[in-house]
C-alpha cells in the first residue's frame, strides 16, 4: 500500500532530500504542498504531514492547528521540521499535538527512521477497531493462543447483535454505529466490574464482540450483559416501535417484514486445559453455540460445558 506523505514546503528544497532518502523504500510517496494549497490537500487524507517551518511564510503553530481542527486529519501525524530551537517556541507547536518537532540541521538516518516506526506504529493502530477501540482480530488471535500455550482455564464469549441489518435499514447507518459503540461500552463496562485483572475484550468487527474471561463459569457475566443491554437500548429507538416491540422493513419484493427490536445473544465456550488443540476449534464451537443463543427470541445465552 502507497503511504503518502505531504511535505508543506513553499520553495520545494525538501522533496528532493526525501525522495533520495527514500528511493529504495517504493511504499512511500512524497508530495510537494505550498501553504495556499493546504486545505485541498488535506481532503486526500495523507499517512504524514511534514512541515518544513524554515520555508513557509505563515505562522506554523496556526497551520498545526488548522490541520488538528480538520475533521478527517485530527489523527494525521505531523513531523515539523525547523531551525528555531528557542524551547517556548517547541512547546509551543508541540501542545498543538504534534508527534515530532526535529530541530535542524536534520540528521538523515534520525527523520528516516522516525517516518518508518511511525508506518509501523499505525499499520499497528489500524488493527484497533476506530469505532470503538477494542483490539482487532490479529489482537484476538494472540490472546487466545497465548492462553492456549500457558494452559490455561478460562471462557471466551461470542456476542453479536440480533436484527441488526433490519435496525440499519430503518435507523441508518450512523445511528447503526452508535449502537455498536453503546454495546461494547456495554460488555468493557460488565466485564471489568466482575472480571478487572486477565480479561480481554476485542471487536471482531461489524456487530461481533468476543471477551475473554479468567473463569470458568460464566453465567453471571453473561446474565449482566443482557441486563445492562436491555434496560439502556431502547434508548435507540423510537417512541412508536418501543410500542409496538418490533421494527418493519421492506423485503426485496417489496413486501413489509416484522423485526423484533435489537437484542444482545452470548455463546460462551468453556475452555478447560487441554481441550483445544488451537483457537480455530474454539472458534468453531463458540459458532454453535451462539447459533444455539440466537434461536431464541431476544437477548439470551447458551453456554459449551462439554470437556472434549
């Protein structure tokens, strides 16, 4: 993947040394950016703004700002790059939350590596889920297998959302997104009131939560998640389908169907020392059993006790 990387540099002195500096390395791009053109640039949404404040006439603590108060770049990292090494003046750009201010002259090997461990660092960050920043499923992975190695006894959970594509359909996708958000602030806030130390809550993605929990009983945690589920989701919909209990949706044919309103389902494995041979046969129970939760009409749970 091309990483882009704007240098805002009015008289175009920099491109040149970062082009050299980077001839080997194909996945980054190095794009020339004069002040004027800032606020079109900013709409491609770069990898890395560099900022070279010795070749810009405007003040740079205003243009860091400017580009912190850009909707689609206030996670955009900026390197400013100067020859002013008065402190007040660093602290200064630095509270405008920039990640580097490199005094000049530059040494090569140092801003090369500073742009290379920061591809690192959010190749890193993009396996946390944006919405509601719960790890991803490279995070997932290790955990479990991490747990399986140390032979450990403890219970994953698998939690998804019933009706949800029916509750999009009808409420949009943002209001979609903030039910996904209240319910994983909904499975953190339970775990971590029964489970504080070794537990681990991750976002698989969509609707689909897992959490992972030190115990092997699990009835508690899963009958408070519903609870707390329940009691605070009708607060996403609308007076008349509260009423009513249900949400209806047009098929492909057009045809009005009937949804219950969103509920919370749970299947919980157990997973005793050596059961598993790998995470994939854990996956593939916890899939059975939260089919087991989902055929029942609204939020339940449905717990894997076997031991092999």
């Amino acid at each position: 993947m091309i990483q882009e990387i704007y240098v805002i540099d009015d008289d175009d002195s920099s491109i040149p040394i970062f082009k050299e500096l980077f001839k080997k390395e194909k996945e980054f791009k190095f794009i020339g950016v004069k002040t004027e053109q800032i606020n079109i640039a900013l709409k491609n949404i770069p990898f890395l703004i560099i900022i070279n404040e010795d070749s810009i006439d405007r003040d740079v603590t205003e243009l860091c700002k400017n580009i912190r108060t850009d909707e689609d770049n206030k996670i955009t990292p900026i390197i400013v790059v100067s020859s002013n090494i008065n402190r007040e003046h660093r602290l200064q750009v630095l509270r405008e939350s920039v990640e580097y201010y490199i005094k000049k002259p530059v040494d090569a090997d140092y801003i090369y590596y500073t742009i290379k461990n920061l591809n690192r660092l959010l190749t890193i960050n993009r396996r946390i889920s944006a919405l509601t920043g719960l790890p991803g499923n490279v995070q997932i992975h290790a955990e479990l297998k991490k747990r399986l190695s140390n032979k450990e006894d403890f219970s994953v959970l698998y939690l998804d959302l019933d009706n949800f594509k029916a509750y999009n359909d009808v409420y949009g996708f943002l209001k979609g997104d903030q039910i996904i958000e209240f319910t994983a602030q909904v499975i953190t806030k339970c775990i971590h009131e029964l489970f504080l130390e070794n537990s681990f809550i991750g976002h698989i993605g969509g609707d689909d939560f897992i959490a992972i929990v030190p115990s092997t009983d699990v009835d508690e945690i899963c009958q408070s998640i519903i609870a707390n589920f329940d009691k605070d989701v009708e607060k996403f919909f609308t007076e008349d389908d509260l009423k009513k209990g249900y949400i209806e949706v047009a098929n492909r044919k057009g045809i009005m169907e009937q949804f219950t309103l969103t509920s919370i389902s749970i299947g919980a494995v157990i997973v005793d020392k050596n059961r598993f041979a790998n995470i994939l046969e854990i996956g593939e129970v916890g899939a059975q059993v939260k089919h087991m939760a989902k055929s029942i009409v609204g939020s339940s749970y449905a717990i894997d006790r076997r031991k092999s």
